[in-house]
C-alpha cells in the first residue's frame, strides 16, 4: 500500500473520531439538559430531582398587568401551580400583582433587579440583584423566595456562590419554548411538549408581548396532562 493510500485512510479515521466526539458531545449537553436537580447549594439546576411523573411550568420577567392575571387564570382553571421567576424592578412597581400570586398558591423565585448578566457583574454588584430584589419579594409578598434564576441561563462559580450566600439554589430549565421570540401559539406548545418527566418548561409572562404565551398555555396544560403528567412548582419561598 503506497503513501498516498495511508495518508487518506488516516484522514478518513480522523473524521470519523471527530464525528464521534460531536455525538458524545451532543448526547452529553442533552443529557446536562435534563440531568436532576442538584440540592448542593452553588450548583445549576436543571431539572427537578423529584418524584418521577412530574412537570414544573415557569415564568419569567414579571410581574406584568395583563399577561400575568391571564396565566393566573388560566392555571387556576386547571387547577395547575406554577412558579414566577421576577425581575425586582417589575415587583417593585406592581407589588399587588406578586402579593395574587402567592395567594393562588404559585410560587415565586428571584430574577435579578434588573435581569442583567450576573456573570458580567462584580460580586458585590451581583449581591445588589440578588438581594434587593429577595426585598421587594419579601416585602410585596411576606414570602422570600428560596431560588434564584440567572437571566438568560449565565452562571459560573462566582454567581452559584452569591446565590448560596444568600440562601438560594439556582433554578434552571430543560425546555425552553423562546417565547420570547414571539412565535405562534402552535410552536410553543410543541416546544414545551417536548418536555419529558422530571423536566422544567421555560415560558415569560413579562419582557414584552406575552399573548403567544397566554394563547398557548391551555394547550400545554391539557398536553401534559394526557401524558399522565403532573405540574408541580420548582420552589416555595420561606
């Protein structure tokens, strides 16, 4: 066999090695995507870790008049508790709204003051995020939430520390509708449906138009529930 034949066999094997590593690379981030949640405190969680059979529904960037009333609505028409993930300024300015959800038995979590990127801040510049906003929380609704999400998924070491300082676990999501991108109700829902067991559904009930969102909800719920799945909250405030 000449050297030109080598060459190219080696050349051969070396894509299919490269090929290889992209799968396991692939299959690893799916798996991460929907690995259970982790009750160390500093850890990205991802999905619940609890009972098999169940589904959390979450909401991100409220609270909001509106688009938050008609997905309290809705929940309630179905039974079905949720949890909010709020941005401090939105509880600060409508207070009543975070005080309804709670009293209709949701849950609420802390999305920052001002849904910035935890990474690009200083420690003590994320400190003010997190905990001005456990304030407003606290303050507009007697609870403090026991979760903190990073806005739009950044985390590293220095943020899952500020968050176990302040006696939070992160709270992260295996399915995300990007709702936020304002696509058909139709598309949403097949999004979320795409959830299996032990998962958590990303959707907003603030930062924009929400009405996709409103529209696709009742079609998610009844989805999930013919699937035999349950809807549970990713966590209660203390």
């Amino acid at each position: 066999m000449g050297l030109t034949t080598h060459r190219r066999r080696n050349r051969v094997v070396a894509r299919h090695r490269v090929a290889a590593v992209a799968v396991g690379l692939a299959l690893a981030v799916v798996a991460a995507c929907q690995a259970p949640a982790s009750p160390v405190p500093g850890r990205t969680v991802g999905a619940l870790g609890g009972p098999p059979g169940q589904v959390a529904l979450t909401f991100d960037d409220g609270p909001t008049p509106g688009s938050t009333y008609q997905i309290l609505d809705i929940l309630d028409r179905y039974g079905v508790k949720a949890t909010f993930f709020e941005i401090g300024s939105q509880v600060a300015a409508h207070p009543d709204i975070s005080a309804e959800i709670i009293r209709r038995g949701h849950s609420i979590g802390n999305h920052t003051w001002s849904h910035v990127n935890l990474t690009k801040q200083s420690g003590g510049g994320m400190n003010d995020q997190l905990v001005s906003t456990q304030n407003a929380i606290a303050g507009a609704t007697g609870t403090t939430p026991s979760c903190a999400r990073p806005p739009g998924g950044n985390f590293n070491g220095a943020v899952g520390d500020a968050i176990a300082a302040n006696n939070m676990r992160p709270a992260m999501w295996s399915i995300d509708t990007k709702d936020w991108q304002k696509p058909p109700a139709p598309t949403i829902v097949a999004r979320a449906l795409a959830v299996q067991p032990d998962g958590v559904i990303l959707m907003h009930d603030g930062g924009g138009d929400r009405s996709q969102t409103v529209a696709a909800l009742p079609a998610i719920i009844e989805g999930l529930q013919a699937r035999g799945l349950a809807m549970t909250k990713v966590c209660d405030g203390r």
